[in-house]
C-alpha cells in the first residue's frame, strides 16, 4: 500500500466545499441514485447496528458539510452531535444548516480538539483515503483516546475490491489523489491501535434505483462477503 502523492497530510476541500454534492452526483450517476443517499444511507444503517440503544455523544470526524450530521439530528434525536474538518469553508457550510444539538469546528488535522473519553461512536466516513498512509495509526490512536469506554468507531470507506467502485473513485475530481484502504488493512490498522472486536461488514451490493430495489433486503445478508461497493470496519473501545 502506497502513500498519496501529496505532500500534505490531508486533502483540503475548501475548493470543493460550495459544490461538493453537483460534483459528487454527477459522479455516481451510474448507481441509481444521488449523494444525500449515500450520506443517509450510512446513518441509517448505523441507527439498525443499534438498534434503541441511541449513543448519548456522537463525533463525525471529517464531517464536510454536514449531509450525515443533518440525517444523525433525524435518525439520533437524542443524541449530542459534534462533526469537526480541515475544511473551513465545509465547516462553514455545515453551519448553514442549522443542525440541531450540534457542535462544529474546523481543525487542524493533527490532533482530535476534545478530551479523553468525551464520545459515544466517531464516524469516519470516506476520509481515511483522503489522508496519508503514515498518519492513520496516530489519528486511530487519537480516535480511541476521544472514545468512553465501550465507545465504538466506524470506518467507512470504498472498497477496492468493487470494480464500479474504482471506476467512480477513478473519474471522481476530488479523489485524484485517493489511495484507498484496502478492508484487511483497516482492520488490521484498528486492531494494532488498541481497538478491540474489530469486524469488516460489505454494504452496497446492488445498484440503487429502478430494478434492482427489490434485492436491497438482501444485502444485510451479504455483509460478510467482501465484493460490495463500501466496508464498515467497527472497533471497540
């Protein structure tokens, strides 16, 4: 597994941050479906993981402009919403929004602004292949020390493995410089930084619109098998 090419740790998405979501559509035109979707299918499939056990305190850790925070404040009613960038002008479109029971900051990449044992779960949606191989073990680190006990983390990434996935993330402007997490090495890279229980699950198996909704059921039935378009990869404090 290869580093990014940039010389940077992280990629910043100031460029992208007004026209982030026409970008993305245009780009995954091809599944059936557009980029709200994707961002609610996520928090979605984390409300089922937990069924009524609503976490108190949750963390979107590269939270962009607040598409997933928007549907945690719909999904997670009760629960107290932080999501932090090193996009600034993301985080200022993220405010926009309005999102109830949220708190949001831009950061600076290196260390997660909040103190040991503060949250519940942290997301980590689509943003580990936007930052350089050599830094991931000191953000999961940083990750696990901002986690209460029991607390859990999810990694979401592309996978791939997926063939339609790497045609997307191929032609896709802001993932030029995206190297992608292969799911051994994500978990793998949980497990060495001190997370506990670490299981991959395969989600996004199906094209999302017309025909092929009637399979979608199916898919939580398939979450083991290493060929669907996104991973989750979950640790536990």
């Amino acid at each position: 597994m290869t580093e990014q090419s940039s010389s940077d740790s992280f990629d910043n998405f100031d460029e992208f941050a007004t026209d982030y979501r026409q970008i993305h559509n245009e780009n995954i035109k091809l599944t059936g479906a557009d980029s709200q979707y994707f961002s609610e299918f996520k928090v979605k499939w984390l409300r089922d993981y937990y069924g009524k056990n609503e976490p108190l305190t949750i963390l979107d850790l590269g939270a962009g402009d607040g598409t997933c925070l928007t549907y945690f404040s719909q999904y997670f009613p009760k629960t107290d919403l932080t999501g932090i960038d090193v996009s600034e002008k993301s985080i200022a479109e993220a405010a926009a929004r309005n999102i109830p029971k949220t708190l949001l900051q831009a950061y600076d990449g290196t260390q997660i602004p909040f103190e040991n044992n503060t949250f519940d779960l942290i997301l980590v949606a689509t943003v580990m292949h936007h930052i350089r191989f050599d830094l991931h073990k000191g953000l999961m680190k940083d990750a696990l020390r901002v986690l209460k006990p029991g607390g859990k983390i999810f990694i979401v990434e592309h996978n791939p493995y997926n063939p339609v996935t790497m045609h997307m993330v191929n032609t896709c402007p802001f993932d030029v410089d995206a190297v992608l997490l292969k799911p051994g090495y994500s978990k793998k890279l949980l497990l060495e930084t001190g997370f506990r229980t670490v299981t991959n699950y395969f989600t996004l198996f199906f094209p999302r619109g017309g025909f092929f909704k009637i399979f979608h059921f199916l898919e939580k039935y398939l979450s083991f098998i290493p060929i669907g378009g996104q991973y989750v990869s979950v640790g536990e404090k």
